[in-house]
C-alpha cells in the first residue's frame, strides 16, 4: 500500500497573468523547492512536479496527512505573497491510499487518478480525502477528518466516501455543518435555490432541474462564464446532488465557510445551506450568486 498526495497551487493562472511568466515562473519554483523539502521531512518522495503543484507518495498514511498539514499551517501562519501584493499563497491538497504501480520512478493506477481528483475538488487551504486514509490513521489522527459523505469523483464508476481534514484551530461550529451525515435528510426535505428574484424548489419527487444559460434551463443564468447547460440538481439516494457539467466549474460554498468545493464535470452533495456560483468564484466581479438552502 502506498499513500499518495497531490498538492496544487491556488489561482496560478491569475498570479502568471499579474506578475508576467518568468517573474511567475521564478517563483513557483522556489516555492516547490521549499514545499518539497517540508514533503521529504516527512518521509515523502516527490515523484514528479507539475507545473504549479507537486505529486508525492508516502510509506503510510499518517506521514502524508502530517506533511499537508504542516504545509498549510506554514503558509497560513506566514503568508507569502507573489511578488510582494496580492493575496498570500494557498494550496489545495488530496490524499488517497491504496495500490500504486511503478515504473522508472513514476507512479500509476486508481489511487493516483483518485488523489488527484481530490486536489481537484478541494478548496483553497483545503485537504481531501478518503475512508482508505481515515481508515488507516490512528484514532487521534481521526479526530481531524470530517466527513463530507460520499462523492463521485471523475472518472470512477462508484462513489467515494470523503472526508476533509480540518486543521485549522476555532473551525468547528463550520466544520459541524458541512460535517453532518449526510444521510440525515428526511425524504420530505426539499431544496430551495434564489437567484436574481428567481426561486425553484427541488423535492424528492421532483424531476432533475438544469441550471445554465440556456432557455430551457429551469434556472436561468445570463452570464458568459455559465454554460449553455451548466449543471443539474437531483434528488438521488435521499440526497440532493449537484452535477457539474460546464467548461468552467461549478464553486460551491457550504455554510458559512469561506473556501469551495470547486467542482470540474463532478458531483457533490449539498448539506444544510450555501451557495452555488457557476463559472467563478463568488469573489469575482458580478459573480452569478445561487442561493440554496434544505428544508424540512
């Protein structure tokens, strides 16, 4: 068994387009450099870096969620900001457990594709991952993992049950929230979206609702970064699920929490009340803001 990690940076295609390419470029690689050498602190390998991120395997699963957490906390309790402005680096991090094979150094199969989707759905200063690590790590360990119940990631044909690791101090009334079973919804709940004086209700006899710019989406959105057929909503399993579909990505802000799950042709599952921002983040300039909410 061998415990892989996928680390990317945050927002790197506006930080190239701010700084320009080489004093961007300059960098990233020092950065790497540094995080790289936290990585094999704790054991790791790296195998390969990708650009603006890192891909990295461990002996076991307790090493790699110490590294990532060690990072985060680094970069929040010293921010370093490109160039000197802007806002301070994050990263976004998966981690999964299992079977890898290797060849010349590289690593391949099932657990690396997965460790990358969770990197992919993560959220600024967000780690991800699955029941194969929590099931691994020792129970102190497992006091940091919540769980976000279970997800399609891209490419698999059975749902993930994954957990985010919460290793921020003073997180927990939010971590509670997006925390919750996600088995709890009575079949009488409903889910209720706003968007510029538009409101829909989706219920367990509901059919599938799309959200896009189309004219035929149940909502619609007229903004340029949202797809024809963006995304849809359903109640499925006694869930409402959220399926992205669109060529930008689907953000979505669960509670009060500040970073997104940013879905890209995923799904995930919608708990208590959040937002939906098709095409952006809700920073962005006029982003398109969908309220949701589930109701009993």
């Amino acid at each position: 068994m061998t415990t892989v990690v996928f680390a990317d940076l945050v927002g790197s295609t506006s930080m190239f387009e701010r700084l320009g390419d080489e004093t961007a470029s300059r960098f990233v690689t020092q950065l790497i450099g540094v995080l790289s050498q936290v990585f094999e602190q704790h054991q790791g390998r790296v195998v390969k870096l990708l650009g603006d991120g890192l891909f990295v395997v461990f002996p076991n699963e307790g090493d790699a969620l110490s590294a990532c957490i060690s990072i985060q906390k680094r970069l929040q309790e010293k921010p370093i900001k490109p160039g000197g402005s802007g806002a301070p680096v994050q990263m976004q991090m998966g981690i999964e457990s299992g079977e890898v094979v290797e060849i010349d150094g590289d690593c391949f199969g099932d657990t690396v594709n997965s460790a990358a989707r969770l990197a992919d759905l993560a959220g600024a200063a967000q780690i991800l991952t699955t029941e194969n690590v929590w099931t691994a790590l020792l129970p102190v360990q497992r006091a940091a993992l919540r769980s976000m119940g279970p997800m399609y990631l891209r490419g698999r044909a059975e749902a993930s049950h994954v957990y985010r690791v919460e290793w921020m101090t003073g997180r927990d009334e939010d971590a509670t929230m997006a925390g919750r079973s996600m088995f709890a919804s009575p079949s009488q709940a409903f889910l209720e979206l706003s968007f510029a004086g538009q409101t829909l209700r989706l219920d367990a006899k509901s059919s599938k609702l799309a959200l896009g710019r189309g004219a035929d989406a149940a909502l619609n959105l007229n903004d340029p970064r949202v797809s024809r057929m963006h995304a849809t909503l359903e109640w499925r399993g006694g869930q409402f699920v959220l399926t992205d579909a669109s060529s930008y990505g689907t953000w979505v802000y669960l509670g009060n929490q500040s970073e997104a799950v940013v879905l890209r042709r995923t799904e995930c599952y919608l708990v208590g009340s959040g937002h939906i921002v098709p095409g952006c983040e809700r920073t962005d300039d006029n982003a398109p803001l969908v309220a949701f909410a589930i109701r009993t």
